[in-house]
C-alpha cells in the first residue's frame, strides 16, 4: 500500500467509467468538491469497450423471454432514457467535444408474424408511456429500409435510437469534470471501505480516501464494493463481444435489431459496421481471461448477414470482448442507502449503461448532493430484490 498522505474530500465517486465520469462532473459543476477513483483507466471496462448502441425501447429478448408483466414493471425506465437522450444532444456543445451522436432511429425486424405480434404489443407499452415508437408492416419496412432482407414481414421504428462513440463521450466527461475542479485518479484498486464518524475512509493501492459521502458507480465491481459496507446486490459480470469491419459505403442508418436471434447492427460514422447483440465471450480455462468465442462470432456475423444480406459484402476487421453489468430483472439500481450508512449512494445501469450514462451521472450527482431527483427512483432501489 502506498503511503501517500490521505486525500480528504466532500464527495468520492468510484468507477471511471460514463456513469462516474459524469456524476463527478455534475457535482463539480455544482461547486462540490469531488475525487473520482478508478481501478484502470477511464472508461477502459464496458463504457469503452460496447459498441456505442444509443437505446430507447424496451429491449426485446426480454420482452419475450420475461413477458408483458415483466415489461410493464421495467417500463419505468423509459422514461430515464428518454431523458438521457436528451442529454446527449446537448453534449456536443456542453462538453466541446463531437460525441459523434447519430439518431437514425432503431429499426426492431421481424420475420414472422408471431414475432410481429409480439414487437405490437411492445409498441403499444412504449407508446403509453411517452415513447414514440410506431409498428411498421412489410410495405412500411421496405420504405424505410430498403437495405433489408426481403424475407422479413415488419417491426417497429423507435426515433430516439441511434450510435455515440464511447471512446470520445467518457473522456469528454471527465475532461469536463476536471475543467469544473474534480480530481480524478487513475489505477486505484480499492482494497477497503470503512465506515467513520465522518463518514467513508478508503483503503487503496494509492493510499487513503476520505469524504462525507461516497457514490459507488463502479458497473459489475459495484456489487463487490458495496459488499464492504454490509450492502448486497445481485449485480454480476457477464463478457460479451463485438465485432467491427472494414469501412464499406453508406448502408445501415439505423440501429437495427432482429427479433429472431441477437443482434445489434449499425455504422459508425467512419463506415464500420458493428455487429453484435450480447453474445458472450468465452473464459480461456489456463488464464481465466475472456476470449473471443469464434462460434459465436460466426453465428453472430450470420444473423447480420441474414438480415441484411449486404453485410455479407464486408470483411470482419477485428472481434473484441467487454464485460457488461447485469441485475436479474435487467432495471437499474439507482439509490441513496442511508439505512446502510448515511452518505452512501449507488448505481448501475444493466446492459444500457452507455446509454443512461448522462441521466446516471445526473440522478446519482442529485442523491449525493440531497437534492431531490426529477424522477421517483422507488422502482430502482435494492430493496427490490428482498
């Protein structure tokens, strides 16, 4: 452990990635003395390595594996991605940085008409609860995205879907959060979290942290963090890989899913198609690093081309692995935990958290600063799991 002196501070906010970065500088815009702690470097975990996919529906293999109750309980959530959309229109301008936002709008395919019955009722919970997404037949589908394969019947259009860059958007913020008087320090491992008379003392590989109050933000590590202080969460770890090509001509405008099997399928700003969709990578059994599982990435690059067979036209540059954060019932956990230890805020953004980014970093800045959210968090505390 090193032996550097202790750095006191109000507020400490652990995890580097978009949701820290952004409540660290909420609250430095706010005049609060702040220290972000990270175990790497900024948003080098899920915030730098997912494929950018800016969402605002509910997301479909849940709505089909979990069910319409299920959704309706999530829904909820549309709402802080709405608002979190409205954020990222105005980082460019706030931040002086070009994100590289591009909304086109989410294109959700069907090839069947089960399926297409299924993305309706979804269309329905999303319109009742302020989300403009319209159901799109055959003739519709093809109007709006010739590029399509001819074999699927329809699906659903969703406007305030589309792609960021997240190996701008983190650094943006916590340049921004510096700018504003945050102090951020990198490749601090945290050992220890302790509970004082004046609130949270840390142990690191960097010495010792002290503040009032304490923010942990840290995506699957946060589970293990809170853990110190006598909080449990079901939050986990799940490696997920993506895939890149070469940049081709103009193609895909939208983020588009399919309905059949996973996938996510866009075009950065540059030509590249990512592809991916949440299928997992694998664990090299000497190392117990994760790797590039090659089957899936076959399946993977199969599925594009199947919905859009000009896919098929692109050579596969690279293939890389992330690890996601995920909860069982895949909301957000968003809360102040004072019955915990009074100062003690958390939380996470399930499987969307490039996405939530902004409002995360607003919300959690909010609870940090006791100031009431504009959004009722009770549908995302722990206290849900029991």
């Amino acid at each position: 452990m090193s032996s550097a002196p202790e750095q006191q501070t109000d507020v400490l906010v652990v995890g580097g990635g978009i949701a820290g970065a952004a409540t660290a500088y909420r609250l430095a815009q706010a005049g609060v003395e702040t220290i972000l702690l990270d175990r790497h470097d900024l948003g080098t975990q899920a915030s730098g390595a997912n494929a950018g996919s800016m969402h605002g529906q509910i997301q479909f293999t849940p709505f089909r594996d979990f069910g319409e109750e299920w959704a309706r309980r999530w829904a909820p959530t549309l709402a802080l991605l709405k608002a979190s959309v409205e954020i990222w229109k105005g980082l460019n301008d706030e931040l002086g940085v070009d994100v590289e936002l591009r909304l086109g709008g989410g294109l959700l395919v069907a090839s069947d008409e089960r399926q297409l019955r299924m993305i309706e009722r979804k269309v329905a919970l999303e319109n009742s609860h302020g989300v403009a997404s319209r159901l799109l037949s055959r003739a519709d589908l093809r109007a709006v995205a010739p590029y399509v394969a001819d074999e699927m019947v329809g699906g659903e259009l969703c406007p305030i879907e589309g792609k960021a860059n997240p190996l701008l958007a983190t650094p943006a913020f916590a340049a921004a959060a510096q700018r504003a008087g945050a102090t951020i320090e990198r490749h601090v491992d945290v050992r220890a979290i302790e509970r004082t008379r004046a609130g949270f003392r840390l142990e690191t590989t960097k010495g010792r942290f002290s503040a009032p109050r304490l923010v942990i933000c840290a995506g699957a590590e946060t589970a293990r963090l809170a853990r110190m202080l006598g909080a449990e969460m079901p939050i986990e770890g799940h490696p997920m890989q993506v895939n890149v090509t070469e940049a081709v001509a103009p193609l895909v405008p939208h983020l588009v899913y399919f309905a059949g099997d996973r996938l996510t399928l866009k075009q950065a700003r540059i030509g590249s198609l990512l592809i991916g969709g949440g299928w997992p990578a694998a664990v090299d059994p000497r190392s117990g690093r994760y790797v590039v599982d090659l089957h899936g990435v076959r399946r993977n690059l199969a599925v594009a081309r199947r919905v859009v067979p000009a896919v098929g036209g692109a050579r596969l540059l690279r293939t890389w692995v992330g690890v996601n954060n995920g909860v069982p019932d895949e909301m957000p956990i968003v809360a102040a935990l004072d019955a915990v230890a009074p100062g003690l805020v958390v939380g996470t953004f399930p499987y969307l958290g490039f996405s939530g980014g902004p409002i995360m970093g607003e919300l959690l800045a909010d609870l940090a600063r006791g100031v009431e959210p504009r959004f009722d968090l009770s549908p995302f505390s722990p206290a849900r799991f029991g």
